[in-house]
C-alpha cells in the first residue's frame, strides 16, 4: 500500500507538470534572515565587510523522498566609490523527489546605496542569475502502468517522454530597502520581486511561465541599553511571500546573549487548497575569531508542523555564517570615503 501510495504521487507531481494553470514553487528557508540575498538582492553589501553563508534544510525528512535544499552565498559591501553598495553571488539548489527533479541557480547581483540623512539610508539591488531545471524521465510511474487492484503492473508506458529533460533560461530580480540605525536600533523594511520577465519552464513544449514572486519583509536589531556590550540583543521580524497563489508568512524573533541564540518563529503557507503551519525553534552559537570585528555563526533550526501533516518529520535546517568586517575592495583617503568609516561598531545580530 505504501509503495501504490509513492506511485500516486509520482503521477500526479507529473500531471501537474504539464497542466498550463499550474506553476511550481521556489524554496524556501526558515532561516529566511540567514539567506537575505535569495530573498532581496537589495541587501548586498548593506552591513560592513564580508558575509559568507551556507545554508541546508532538509524537508519532510520521514518520506525516502524528501525534499533537499541548498543554499551558498556571499556578498562584500563597498563604500568608497559614490553610490556604491556591494556586490554579491548565490547559488542555490534545490533536489524533489529523491532527484527527480533537480532545480539550480547561480546569480550575481549589485546594489547601489543612498543616504537620506544622517540615520536613513535606501539600497536598490538587482539581481542576474542562470537557472537550470533537470528531470528524471525514466524514474516517473505513468498512470497506464498502474493497476487499480495491484498497483505497479506493467514495466513501461505508451506515453512517449518529455520534449527535452533539461531546461535553462536567464532569470532577473530587483528588490530596495530602506535602512534605519542608532546607537541601539537598527530597523530594515524590504520589498523585491523576482522572475520579473515570467521565464518559460515547460520540459514538454508547452508555454509554462514561472509566476513572479513578491516579498516583503521587516527586520528589527534591538540592543539592550542598560548593558550594551553583553545584555540581550532582540532580533524581531516577518517576511510575506505572495507566488503562484500561495501565500507565506513568518513572524517571529531571535534572542542573543554572549555566544548563544535563541529563537521561536510561526509560518503559515496557504493557497486556496493548501494550509501548512508550522511552528519553528532555533538555536545557535557566535563565536570571534580574530577579533571583534569578525566571527563565525552556527545556528540550527526546527519546523514542527502544528496542522495535519504532522506525519512528516517537519523540517531541519543548518547555517553557517561567517563574517568579517574589515574586509572590503577598495581602500581610499577621499572625502567621500570619510562619510562612510570602514570600521565601526554596527548593530548587528
């Protein structure tokens, strides 16, 4: 019976691949704080220094076919030439059904910045990448070689394969933000759109295009005045994904004190006849390296499913981050680059 039931599956993923009405979904992390470039490109470089992540999340880990994601990116800032923001690369990968469907991108992205005033700044960044979508043809059951008393019965099918079993297309982002910072605050508000052009994906011929995907997002940094250098630091935030159909929502926060993180996160990911919720706890560990202005991140994360598929196992997912604040590009002595120190004590999470 369990067997018939991945049979089924396999066939409807398979149906749904080639209905014209239908559009796939792109990954999606817990962590959506610890992958800010593949949700806004207008982050690059927006924090001083380099940032490095790598980032794995393991969905649905109880079925043989679960579903693994793949994230790496990094991203330096640059202050010294006028408008300059930072430059970044990502790439991300994503495998469904043990490999049968395998979807990869790599993208390189820019940012330019603008101080409004003394505490405000915008970054508007724009985001290229390459994107790969592969399928397994041969690993597919079709629906006239299942029996309804016995279910897999026949060894091949009449249907004559897809069209091509690999498909890439150029894909383009742009997202801004608006950035708030003071001695103890620092506050974000984003909004990006990606797939802007609706790239054809259709491993059969057809015309089916990607959906374009709007994010929103909010991110709070709040240091504890009566003891800034080790009281609490409050990581607050939400992030909306509207693609497809499906909408997404998390709303939580992390807390920090000395080495050790901690938070607790809700999403809710709906369409018309889909609702998945999860409740989602986090954990993790900052630790210096060189010196105060550079440090390494471990922070791992738990979805547990609060709705009927709870059969699932939820989800894992790890991150590692590395940050170096005194690295960048270019140096310069130039009265611009005075407005802008390379070296300072950021608010950061």
């Amino acid at each position: 019976m369990k067997h018939n039931i991945r049979y089924i599956l396999i066939t409807l993923v398979l149906t749904i691949s080639f209905c014209t009405t239908t559009h796939a979904q792109d990954p999606y992390y817990s962590q959506y704080y610890n992958s800010p470039l593949f949700y806004n490109p207008a982050m690059t470089g927006l924090t001083e220094g380099l940032k490095v992540r790598i980032s794995y999340r393991d969905q649905w880990p109880q079925y043989t076919d679960d579903l693994k994601t793949y994230n790496f990116s990094m991203d330096i800032a640059e202050r010294f030439m006028p408008g300059a923001g930072g430059l970044g690369l990502i790439f991300n990968t994503n495998k469904e059904g043990d490999g049968y469907v395998k979807q990869t991108m790599i993208g390189l992205m820019a940012s330019a910045r603008i101080q409004l005033a003394r505490n405000w700044l915008t970054q508007v960044g724009f985001m290229g990448a390459y994107m790969n979508k592969q399928i397994d043809g041969n690993e597919y059951i079709w629906s006239d070689q299942l029996d309804d008393r016995h279910g897999l019965l026949y060894p091949s099918s009449s249907f004559e394969g897809f069209e091509t079993n690999s498909v890439s297309y150029p894909d383009l982002s742009l997202g801004g933000l608006i950035n708030y910072e003071k001695t103890y605050l620092s506050a974000t508000f984003g909004l990006a759109v990606h797939h802007i052009t609706k790239p054809n994906e259709s491993f059969s011929g057809l015309d089916m295009r990607v959906a374009r995907k709007y994010i929103v997002n909010a991110d709070f940094v709040i240091i504890q005045r009566s003891n800034p250098k080790k009281g609490f630091r409050y990581n607050p935030g939400f992030l909306y994904e509207n693609m497809a159909g499906f909408h997404t929502f998390n709303l939580g926060a992390n807390i920090a004190k000395s080495v050790l993180y901690v938070g607790a996160w809700y999403r809710n990911k709906q369409s018309q006849i889909y609702n998945y919720q999860s409740i989602i706890l986090l954990a993790g560990i900052n630790i210096p390296m060189v010196n105060k202005y550079s440090r390494f991140k471990l922070m791992y994360s738990y979805d547990l499913s609060i709705t009927n598929m709870k059969g699932t196992g939820g989800a894992h997912e790890i991150t590692l981050r590395f940050e170096f604040d005194q690295i960048h590009l270019f140096k310069s002595q130039s009265s611009f680059a005075n407005d802008y120190p390379i070296i300072y004590d950021p608010v950061i999470f």
